[in-house]
C-alpha cells in the first residue's frame, strides 16, 4: 500500500468519527427547529470543513482508539475462565491480554492548586452573600454567558491530566522578538509560530474538555437566537466568547452549518477523552465520560432553546405581539396577538417600542388587550385619599391637589371632568416608567370613547391620570386609576365631540406679528399692519384627514379705528396654515370666504349686507362656521350671522381635505388692532 493510501487508512476513524457526528447535530437541530437546514452549497463547504478538522485530529483519534481497544482488552482478558481439557483434565489458562495502566492519584502539588482554585470561583458566582458576587457575576456572564455558571466546575478537570501526543512546546519566546531583539519577525518566525498555534489549538479544541467548552459556548449562542452583546442578551447564551465563536461560523455556514460543526467539534473531543478515561478506569467509566461529555452540554444547549426567556410585548410588522427574548430588543420566539398597531395612540405604540415586560404569552395576551380596550379593564370608583371619583363625575378644588373632591355638578362650574377609571393590567410591578406611560396609554386610548373624538384630533388635552396614593411605595395587583379632562366651561364634555374651545389648555401660539392674552376671554393683537392671525397658530400642528367641523363663535366690537381688518374662523391645515380656508367678516358686516393656497388667498364666496345687524367695528358679531368633506372629494363651506347673513362654497378643485379649526384675524392698515372672542367653540361632524 502506497504512503498515501496508509495516511488515508490511518486517518479514517477520524473522518468518520467527525463527519457522522457532525451529521448528527446537523439532523438533530433541523429535527428540533433549532435551525432550518442549509442550502446546498453551504452544506457542502460545512462537511468539507469537518473533513479537514478531522484529518487534522487523525492523530489524536487514532490514539484514543487504541487507547479504547486496550481497554476492551484488558477487560475481556480479566474476565476469561480457565479451561479444563475433558479428555486429559488439564487446565489452559487463557492467553495473557494488555494490562490496563493503573489510575494514579493526582498529586499533592495539583490537588493544592486546582482545588482552591476550584472553590474561589464558586464563591464568588454561587453563593450571593459572599462580597463581590455581584460584580463577578456580570463580569463573567459578560465573558462566558451562562458558562460562567459551569467555570467553578473546570478547574477540577485538571486534577487528572489527560494524555498528549508528543508535541514541541509552544514558542511563547518568538514574542519577545520585537522587544528583545528590536527587529520584526521574519517569515521563518511566523510560519514556526502560526504552526506551533495551530498545533495548540488542535491539541486543545479537540481532545481536551476546550474543545466541549468552546463547543458549549458556540451552540448556547445560536440556538438562543445570535443574542447582541450590547443589549445584554449574550450574557444569557454564550457571552462574548460564544458571540465570536459562533457568529463568523453562522456568516459562513448558516446557524444550521455552524450548528452541526460545532456539535462535531463536541462529539470528537467527548470521544477522545472518554477513550483515555475508559484506558485507565475501564469501558464502563469510559461510557459514562462519553454520555456526560454529550449529554450534559447538549442537554443544557437543547433546553436554552425553549426556556430561560424573558417576553416582552412589541410591534411587529403592524401586529402586536409577545416576543420571548433575552433582551427587549432581541427575538427569539413571536406569539400574535391578534392586535393592529392601527388604532393605537402614540403613548401606547411607544410602550410597545420600549418593550414592555409581561410573565409570558398568556399574561402578553391579556394586557395587550386590556391596554388597547381600557373599558375591558373599567372598575367602579377611584379612591383617593379623602375622596372617591366615577367615570362621568366632575369635580373641583378644595386646599389643594391633596384635597381633590367631586363637589360640583357637570353643568356648574367645576375643574375638570372624570373620563375613566379603570384598573391597570398589571400583576406584578413592571417599573415607574412602565406604569406612568401605560397609564397615560390607557387614558389616550378610553379618550375617544368617551369625547367621542380620538386621542390626537382634538385640541383638548389629557390632565395628568391619578395613580392611587403610595403606589410608588407600596406596589399592589392591578391598581385603579382615573384619567381626566378639564373643564372648557359649565357643561360635560362627554360624547360632545368637541374638538376646540376657548378655555382649552392647549398652547394658542400665534404666527410672528400676532399677540394673544387669555384672561376671561381671548384676545389676538395684530401688531403689525397686513399681517395674518391664525390662532391656534403653526405650533399647533393637529389635522384631521376626512374631517368635518362645525364651529360657534362670538365677537366683541373691534372699534371704528379697526380700518379694513377682518375678523372670523378658518379651517386650516394645521401642518401648514398657508393652506385651507378662512370665513371672514369685513368692517361693513359682509361674510367673506377665502381659499388660501400658499403665497394665493382668492375670495370665492360672500354674504349680502347685513339687515338689522350692525358691524363688527360696532356691535358684537356672532358666527357659525360648517367645513365638511362632500361625497365626491371636495369640501363644502358655509357660514352664517345675524341679519340674514349666510356664504356657501363647494370647492372642488384641488380641496383641502385635511383640516382643523381655528381663529383670524387679518388687519388690512394699522397695527393694533384687537379681536376679543367671547365665544369659540368647534365639534367633530
């Protein structure tokens, strides 16, 4: 037989020991779910990969089979009965078979060094009172993720050393080069240094418990889904060390690919070990080292798929799900819902984006709902500390926020306006931040239901909810809260679709040029000649697509001295106020409708003269103001006044649909002119 056909021969209990475990794994994690199987051509390059390692380890395993046959030897001889001839009566005893090496005792020298090593390390990351757990924890869960648990165990393995081929010793020296002798390395150098490494690692990955480790740490890594290191999540799989053992072999191969080396990384040094212990301490120790050497690192590695997750309820792809991560940014595992992101208000999509903890799918479940329909959740009252509060009730001040008590009836004046109360859907405490933001989430979301307009498209804003008093202090299941409004003036609010209001606490902002005061009633100055008031102004940005408003307003007299100002509502886009329309009474009393289109302001309808009705630079000026969507997609304006005042328009060509109601003022001449609004108060159609 030719060199090559006896290196062939020699190295082919490797091959096969390498490649089927390395099938294997690659079965066993398809089977499993823990990866999909690879495209073809990575599958390939995976088995190529494993054949190269295991010519590489055909040495070791060579050794490790023979080392296995003497072992079986020596046990079969032991256990041969003399013969007796029948025919003579002699006894042949049995031929003699290989002696099994006798186990020795580690040394007193190893034993002083690897046991208190051994028991420094469990310490410090078992026991959590001894001084500095906490920080040894992080540090090596960082390092080695939930390897760090198993550290305290390694040292002990070195208590009995396993056999090794004979190899030249590492030239650690060749690293002085630079410093020694003030030079580089030659080639020379570094091919005797890349040789010696890679002989190292060989040696080490696999045919020491390395290997089972670097295996470990590799697999926790893939199977817990490619954790980042940044958010936390690989401290729960395989730490730093498993990130940069896994992630270029997964680039490479595919997790599935990276998978299946891995375990046959594993299954070749399990084996080579087992055969060493199996040579000293017999087959039957040696079958336990294989199955522990496999089991427990696979077992541990197969349960990391399913369990040890924490979940978080997110967005995904405009669904709301539980998603079982290590992390709040991490997926491993996706449950729907069945909730749209449609519907949502800001508050609840942004907890949702945060990720919010829950127990697990059920718990996801019932609070993703809860959150998204806060009247599945309604309680009866909220109990303050000296007070208690309905949905629906209005109430006032008295001493303070501490003396809150509902002491008014909705169509007198009050403080605001109870418009839910309802329980939040936590059983355990997610967090202040958690429960500030769902609180606010369930108060935007019961918003519409009660307004009847929803949260976002009206200029009434949300008081702060009230979380029951020492909350902070004293967490409790599921605790009540009320969301509130306040009050625009001596009426509920409740299913009046109000969208805008005189007292409304919402910023007026006014465009540069503009003044605006809000003492009992409301007064815009046009401090400037030929300037425009739009009030709310460009801060205020609220548009409603599709929407209809009516809007009642009252005006004081703006005086003789007023020149050509003029005075009214508008419906603007609220993204841009150079766009929409404005209704706008002359000094002579006449209504006039303006199409505004950036830098372009036509007039495209009027009003007769008022009859027995004076003008606005005189007499006080009352106005109705309808904008709304017609069927075939333009939008229909009309106003109306007193003395039989009334303009209509159809605008049909290029319309504003996307509207929101405000207050102008236009001044034609002079500066200082001022519009003092009585009344100003706009409903959703």
């Amino acid at each position: 037989m030719s060199e090559a056909g006896r290196r062939a021969q020699a190295a082919l209990p490797a091959v096969a020991l390498l490649v089927l475990a390395t099938g294997a794994a690659l079965g066993l994690s398809t089977l499993l779910g823990f990866a999909p199987l690879p495209p073809a051509w990575r599958l390939v390059l995976t088995l190529v990969i494993a054949l190269l390692l295991a010519l590489a380890a055909a040495d070791q395993v060579r050794a490790a089979l023979t080392d296995w046959q003497g072992a079986a030897a020596a046990e079969w001889g032991a256990h041969r009965r003399p013969r007796r001839n029948l025919v003579t009566g002699d006894i042949t005893q049995p031929s003699r078979s290989p002696e099994r090496p006798k186990a020795r005792r580690p040394s007193w020298a190893r034993l002083a060094i690897t046991v208190p090593v051994a028991l420094v390390p469990a310490a410090l990351l078992w026991v959590p009172q001894v001084p500095g757990h906490a920080v040894a924890l992080a540090a090596t869960t960082f390092l080695l993720g939930y390897g760090a648990y198993a550290l305290p165990v390694l040292p002990l393995l070195l208590t009995w050393p396993l056999p090794r081929l004979p190899r030249e010793p590492w030239p650690w020296r060749l690293l002085l080069v630079p410093v020694a002798d003030r030079r580089l390395w030659r080639a020379g150098e570094f091919a005797t240094l890349g040789l010696a490494t890679l002989a190292l690692l060989r040696e080490r990955v696999l045919t020491r418990a390395t290997g089972i480790v670097v295996a470990t740490l590799g697999l926790l890594h893939l199977v817990r889904g490619n954790p980042d290191v940044l958010d936390g999540g690989a401290a729960r799989a395989g730490g730093l060390l498993g990130f940069l053992i896994a992630e270029p072999l997964a680039f490479v191969l595919s997790a599935g690919g990276a998978i299946a080396l891995l375990g046959g990384v594993l299954g070749v040094a399990a084996g080579i070990i087992a055969a060493s212990v199996g040579r000293a301490w017999g087959t039957v120790v040696g079958y336990a080292t294989l199955a522990l050497a496999v089991a427990v690192p696979l077992g541990a590695v197969g349960a990391g798929h399913w369990y040890g997750y924490e979940y978080f309820l997110r967005t995904e792809n405009g669904r709301v799900v539980v998603v079982a991560g290590l992390s709040p940014t991490h997926r491993q595992a996706v449950h729907d819902t069945t909730l749209s992101v449609d519907g949502l208000t800001p508050s609840l999509r942004q907890l949702f984006a945060d990720g919010l903890p829950v127990a697990d799918y059920a718990d996801g479940d019932r609070i993703a709902k809860a959150l998204a329909a806060p009247s599945t959740a309604a309680a009866d009252a909220y109990a303050g500390e000296q007070f208690d509060l309905k949905a629906g009730e209005c109430f006032d001040w008295i001493g303070g926020s501490s003396q809150l008590r509902y002491v008014a009836q909705c169509n007198a004046a009050h403080v605001g306006e109870v418009t839910f109360v309802g329980h939040l859907p936590f059983t355990v405490d997610p967090g202040e931040k958690a429960v500030q933001i769902a609180t606010r989430a369930m108060c935007e979301q019961s918003y519409g239901d009660y307004l009847g307009v929803p949260f976002g498209q009206s200029f009434l804003t949300l008081e702060k909810p009230l979380l029951p008093p020492g909350l902070d202090k004293a967490w409790h299941a599921r605790p009540v809260i009320a969301c509130w409004l306040q009050s625009v003036g001596p009426w509920p609010l409740k299913g009046t679709r109000t969208v805008a209001a005189l007292q409304q606490k919402a910023a007026w902002g006014p465009a540069g040029g503009c003044r605006i005061e809000v003492p009992d009633a409301l007064r815009i100055t046009a401090e400037q000649p030929n300037v425009r008031c739009v009030a709310p102004g460009p801060e205020q940005r609220l548009s409603v697509p599709g929407a209809g408003f009516n809007i009642d307003l009252e005006f004081a007299a703006i005086g003789k001295s007023a020149g050509g100002a003029r005075i009214g509502a508008g419906c603007y886009d609220g993204s841009n106020l150079a766009n929409g329309y404005s209704f706008e009474v002359t000094a002579d009393g006449v209504i006039e409708i303006y199409k505004h289109a950036g830098d372009q302001h036509p007039k495209v309808a009027a009003s007769a003269k008022p009859k027995n009705a004076g003008p606005p630079t005189t007499a006080s000026t009352p106005l109705q103001v309808t904008c709304k969507p017609t069927g075939d997609g333009g939008v229909e304006l009309t106003a109306f006044s007193t003395g039989n005042r009334k303009a209509t328009y159809v605008d049909k060509e290029n319309p504003f649909t996307s509207l929101s109601p405000r207050l102008v003022l236009t001044n034609a001449s002079t500066g200082g002119v001022v519009m003092t609004t009585m009344i100003f108060s706009a409903t959703r159609l």
